[in-house]
C-alpha cells in the first residue's frame, strides 16, 4: 500500500504539472496580436516582473548574510545560487553595456510599446515610502487581476523559506518568452519597434533556461532534502502560484478579447 505522504506528493505533483500544462497552451498567446492587446498584456504583467523581485530579495536575506558585522552563512553553495540570480535579475548588463533590473528594463519595454507606465510607477514610490506590498496593492491604479495577483505574491512573503523557494521555482516565467517571442515578431512585422521586449525575452530565454531554472531547482531540494513535510508545503504553495498565475492569464485574455483587439490584426 502507498503511504499517504506518497499520494498526497504524487496528487500535488500532477497538479502541478496540470497547471503548467494550462498555462502552456492558455489561449492568452493566441489573442496577442495587436499593438493594443500586447500593451494591456504588459500594462498587468509588470506586476509579475516586480514583485518576482521581492520573492528573490526575501530569498537573498535568508540565505546569504545581509547584516553588519558579516558572520559566515550556514551554506554557502545555496548562498551563491541566489547570489548569481539576483546579480542578473537586479544588476543585468545590456548589449549597449548599461546596467539595469530587470525590472525597469521591462519598464523600458513598455515605454517602447507606449504602455501606461503610470500606475505601476506610482506603486514603485508608495513602497519606497515603506507601505507594505499589500497596502500599495490595495490603494494601486493597476488592474484588478495585477493587484490579485500582486496579493497573491506578498501572501507568501512571510512564509518559510522552503515555500518561498518552491513560489520561486515554479512562478518563474520560463515559458514566457518561448511564447512571447513569435508574437513579437509579428509585431516587428507589422511595423511595431518592440526592441527592449525583444532583448528582454532573449535575455531570458538564456538565463531561465540555462542556468537560473537549473539553480533555483537545486535551490529547492537543498532546502526540502529529506523533509517531507518542508516538501509537501513547497509543492501546496507552489500550486496556489501557478493558479494566481492562470487567473491572471484568464483575466488578461478576457480584457484583449472585450477590446474586441482581437479582430484588428496586425499581420
Ligand atoms: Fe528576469
């Protein structure tokens, strides 16, 4: 007979696998096809790329030392895998040489696109003033489904290290620019300069797949390893991320569609 701490793992795992399934083959790729409805797309997903920040920084302040005097960290190989993420994440050089976050790299994407920049920038003062994510979530101009989802990403900013790195792994955008990318270039076909979201994409197709996934993955089972309870907890949170994640996607598909930006192709 299969212990119940075996099913309850093998539940979560094809439901995660589920989800990720969902989000691959989510009609929100295929209703993308004009300046307009790639700019509300962005106009919500920024909040993706922010608050992705806060998870990796939450992470960086438990595993590596962040406090003077520095005493040595208790495991230097996960200190120097969140380490090298959060050196490209928040510090990543252009091909034009500047140094950037992702973040307002992303920024400049949408600038480029002539998406509304305004209520995320506004977000960005009402945290340096110290309000809490969730307190700027709440008093926000971002769409609803961006601030749900924010909610969604700051409800796990207190919990345990392993479920934060579990959120990590399997909120990361790996499939993102795969998908992403034919729609751009359908958009440089049809005469829309989309070069920072181009450049941005690329970026990540490199580093998701070449070495942050392979990192944050061993990230995760150093943290879980022969636990199975911290494993079991991981995979709960990383589900409640995914399904944040498909709401969003749903929510951002149904506002392309009520633009009826659908009908007016690009290509
Ligand atoms: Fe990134």
């Amino acid at each position: 007979m299969v212990p119940n701490t075996q099913l309850e793992r093998s539940k979560n795992r094809s439901a995660l696998h589920e989800a990720r399934t969902r989000l691959r083959g989510h009609r929100l790729y295929r209703v993308i096809r004009t300046p307009k409805a790639l700019r509300t797309f962005v106009e919500h997903h920024v909040i993706c790329v922010l608050d992705f920040m806060s998870l990796v920084k939450s992470l960086q302040f438990d595993l590596t030392c962040t406090t003077v005097p520095w005493t040595p960290v208790q495991d230097p190989d996960a200190a120097r895998l969140i380490q090298s993420i959060v050196l490209d994440e928040e510090t990543d050089v252009r091909s034009d040489g500047r140094v950037q976050s992702h973040f307002e790299w992303y920024c400049e994407a949408m600038e480029e696109l002539g998406a509304d920049l305004g209520p995320i920038r506004e977000l960005v003062d009402e945290l340096r003033r110290g309000r809490s994510l969730a307190d700027a979530l709440d008093a926000s101009r971002l769409p609803a489904a961006a601030r749900a989802f924010g909610r969604s990403t700051a409800s796990f900013l207190p919990r345990d290290t392993h479920v934060r790195a579990a959120v990590f792994l399997y909120g990361r955008e790996e499939v993102i620019p795969e998908m992403f990318l034919p729609i751009v270039d359908g958009m440089e076909n049809g005469g829309v300069g989309c070069e920072a979201l181009r450049s941005y994409l690329v970026r990540h197709v490199e580093i998701d797949g070449g070495t942050h996934g392979p990192l944050a993955e061993g990230l995760l089972d150093r943290l879980c390893q022969r636990n199975a309870a911290f494993r079991e907890e991981a995979e709960v949170a990383a589900l409640e991320a995914l399904e944040a994640r498909v709401q969003l996607w749903d929510a951002i598909a149904q506002a392309c569609e009520a633009d009826d930006v659908v009908q007016d192709r690009v290509s």
